[in-house]
C-alpha cells in the first residue's frame, strides 16, 4: 500500500505530526557505528523543544558519547545489549531503560547478531536552583507498577522517572486494555514524544482523527488537544516524553 501513489499516513503539521517507519529515512550522527539511525522529531520541525531518536543498532553496532548539555532517556525496544557508564557496565534487553544526566559518558553496544533497537530522548537540563541534578538511572520496565490512570483499571501507566523536582522531563508507559481511553481530550503545556509499542487505536490530535499502530511515532506540541481509544483484541501500549517541573516563564 504505501508505495501506491505515493499514499502514507505520516502527516506533519504545525501543532503535531504522526511518523510512520514508512517514511522513516536514516541520518548519519556522531558516535554511532554499525547504526541506522533515524531521527524522528527535533528542533528542526519548529516547534519541538526535544529530539526523539530511533536506533539500530546492527551487528557490532556501538554507539558512544557524552551527553553534553543534554540528559537521554534510552529505551531498548528490542534485542540486548551492554552500556558502560563511567562506574560499571550494565546488561540491557528488552524493556531496559537508562536516563543519563548532563555531562555523561557512556558507551553502548549490541551484544548479538539480532539488531538492537533503542529509542532515545533528548533534552536539554533546565537546572532549577537549589536543586542538584539527577543521578544515572539503569531500570527495567517490569520492575515499575502500572497503577489505574484517573481510577481506570484499563488504562494503567508506568512512570519511568522519579516524580522529584530535579527532573524536567517524565518518560511514561501508558497501557490501555482494547476500548479503553484517555478519560478526556487533554490540552496542556507540556509537549509530548511517542512510540507506539505495542497493538493499535485511534489517536486524536488537534482536531483530526488518525488510526495508529505499533511502531508509529507522534510529536505533540504543548496545546495541542488530544485524545486515544485503543482498538483491537490486544492491548494497546506507548512510551511517552513530557517536560515537567519547570516555571513556564
Ligand atoms: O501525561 C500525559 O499528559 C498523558 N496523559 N498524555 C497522553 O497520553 N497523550
Ligand atoms: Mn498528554
């Protein structure tokens, strides 16, 4: 279908955009070997305040470098692997993530010959005064409860990130049982980054309808009203950036 007539269902606009790996075209970027990198929402939209990375790492892939005045949040989509921070190397497979502070080193690589795919988001600190950074963090999605979103039992959400003042972003996993929903169409400050992991549904975004599935990408900028019902016979799960904490003046 999608290379009839040049039909897709990526669509970019200036309050949102809807990615789908159709479309998806790799970037050659520092400190990534053996990697097809993607970079599916940035600065370079207008508009986003983040950049949201997909990465593949191939056979012997290696990604290294520090994160400057930026912080990551990395999460393993797929395969398995290592990163070493400057204390100690840490194993990562599938639902692994890591958040990592400004200033950090790291090297990651893919421990096999399946690729290893890895979302990542990055934004630069806003440091709050008083208030000391965050430390690196190496956490498993399994080890984080999903707890009812708004009394819902069949839309749960998994908060990554420590609820503290010292993070500016949160990086949530919101699960929805097939017909669940956000409660209400939300319109807020925060802008948002978004994969869909897992199954399928319908997102609102601004004032269009579009369906969704596992794999697609979303940028929300802040404002932008939206709303999802998940379809299907399975669960319908994504991983989403939101900027928190911070005076918006
Ligand atoms: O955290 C959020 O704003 C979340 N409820 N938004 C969303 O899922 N689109
Ligand atoms: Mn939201």
């Amino acid at each position: 279908m999608s290379d009839l007539f040049g039909f897709t269902r990526t669509v970019v606009k200036p309050r949102y955009a809807l990615i789908t790996p159709d479309g998806f075209v790799n970037s050659h970027l520092p400190g990534w070997k053996n990697a097809v990198c993607v970079v599916n929402i940035s600065p370079a939209m207008t508009g986003p305040r983040f950049t949201q990375l997909h990465i593949s790492l191939e056979k012997d892939g290696v990604g290294e470098g520090n994160t400057g005045v930026n912080q990551y949040v990395i999460y393993v989509i797929e395969g398995a692997g290592t990163i070493d921070l400057a204390e100690k190397r840490h194993r990562l497979e599938r639902g692994s993530y890591i958040y990592l502070p400004p200033g950090k080193d790291m090297v990651i690589k893919n421990g096999h010959a399946a690729a290893m795919k890895l979302l990542i988001f990055q934004k630069r600190y806003v440091v709050l005064k008083g208030v000391p950074a965050p430390a690196t963090i190496v956490g498993h999605e399994r080890d984080v409860k999903g707890q009812p979103f708004l009394g819902n039992e069949d839309a749960r959400l998994q908060v990554l990130l420590p609820d503290h003042q010292s993070f500016d972003m949160a990086v949530n996993i919101f699960t929805y049982q097939p017909g669940a929903t956000l409660p209400f169409v939300e319109t807020h400050i925060m802008e948002h980054g978004l994969l869909m992991l897992k199954g399928q549904g319908v997102y609102r975004l601004d004032e269009d309808y579009h369906p969704v599935k596992a794999g697609d990408m979303i940028w929300m900028a802040a404002y932008c009203p939206q709303w999802f019902v998940a379809m299907g016979k399975t669960p319908a799960s994504y991983i989403y950036y939101k900027d928190v904490n911070r005076d918006p003046m």
